[in-house]
C-alpha cells in the first residue's frame, strides 16, 4: 500500500512539474508539435540549462502522443551527436514512459477492470504478466507494430514494474541508438539499410514468433 502510494505521489509530482514548465513557456509545444528542426535546436541552445530542456521536451513527447519523436530526437542528436544524444533522448523517454505506466497502474487500473469481464482480465493479464517483457522488447525495435497500446496493457496487467522498466530501457535504448547512428551518418546507406532491416523486422519477428510458440504451448497445458 505504501509503495502504491509512493508511485502516485512521485507521479503527480512529475506532472506538477511538466504543468509548471508549460505555464513558464508554452512556445515548446508548438516547437514540437510542427517539427521546426532549426527552430527548436536554437530555442534549446539559448536555454541555460539546455540538458533539462531537452530531458523535458523528450518528456512530453512521450506524454503528448500525436507528436513525432523525431521532431525532438534529431535537434538532440545534432546537439550531443547521436551516442551522447542516445542518452539524453532515452532518459527523458524513459520518465515518459514511466509517468504513463504509473498513472494507469495507481489512478485508472481500477476503472479500466471494472469495464472489463473477469474472464477476458485473466486471460489479457496471463499473456502479459508472461511474454510482456519479451512484447515491449519486440514492440519497441519494430516499425510495424504500434508500442503505446503494450504500455496501457502492461499498466493494468500484474506486471511486476521492474520487469516492466528493464524490458523498456532495453528496447527504447537500441531503438534511439539507431535512428540517431543513421540520421547522423548518412553517407553509410548500405550499412544503415542492413542494420535497420535486421534491428526493425528480423529480431521483432524472430522475439513475435517466440513468444506466439509460448502462447500456444501454454494454452495446451492449461
């Protein structure tokens, strides 16, 4: 009960804190919301604390769905060159993420359940409290597959929080790795192509139809 608690507060002072930056200085959601490269990367470097402001941009990203994560990911990467960009970028994704996962778990689990039949809750919460993990993983490197909706999932389910935080840090790392490498080198077509089929369609599929074997053995013994 205390740690459930301990997960509002730190949430809510999350978005205290989001709500303040956006009453300080609302120009960073226009920024964001139409993508203006040049503009936002001269905006960031005339901040005094231009790490945070990108920290916090990369925050919103997250929360504000409708938003392209390149529209942030690529003025870092031209700030810190995509390795040191890499961090930045999967730092403020990952309080995003983290922010979404405990608002749904703490605030609204208990409404979304009450919408739900008992029969389809277990059934949702044994596929993901099992192969979750290995989803986000896959989710989060494929460029097919949509990652928000495994994130709500995942919320409601039993999920312990830690599996959920390592499967996201992996996935989300190697992904933004990625995009950067090869907005930053793009001269390296052959490579980028070949890295970016083997990273975004064969390791997703080959994580999909592992954890679709898994599905399927489980029903069997059940």
């Amino acid at each position: 009960m205390l740690r459930k608690y301990l997960y509002i507060g730190l949430s809510i002072i999350i978005l205290a804190i989001l709500v303040y930056f956006k009453q300080v200085d609302s120009q960073f959601i226009e920024l964001l919301s139409e993508g203006k490269k040049e503009e936002l990367l001269a905006y960031l470097k005339a901040s005094p604390n231009t790490l945070l402001l990108a920290i916090f941009f990369m925050i919103m990203q997250t929360l504000i769905a409708n938003i392209k994560a390149t529209n942030i990911i690529y003025p870092i990467a031209d700030l810190y060159g995509y390795l040191s960009g890499t961090f930045v970028a999967w730092s403020g994704a990952m309080l995003g993420i983290v922010v979404v996962f405990l608002l749904i778990r703490n605030l609204l689990n208990p409404i979304i359940y009450s919408f739900l039949a008992d029969r389809y809750y277990k059934k949702i919460n044994r596929i993901i409290d099992r192969n979750g993990h290995l989803m986000i993983m896959a989710l989060n490197l494929s460029k097919f597959l949509y990652f928000d909706i495994l994130i709500y999932l995942a919320a409601i389910s039993t999920m312990k929080f830690s599996k959920f935080l390592k499967a996201v840090a992996i996935g989300q790392f190697f992904s933004l790795f990625f995009i950067l490498y090869s907005y930053k080198n793009p001269l390296k077509i052959l490579e980028i192509k070949y890295m970016d089929y083997i990273i975004h369609y064969v390791f997703p599929s080959i994580i999909l139809l592992y954890i679709i074997n898994r599905i399927v053995k489980d029903r069997k013994n059940l």
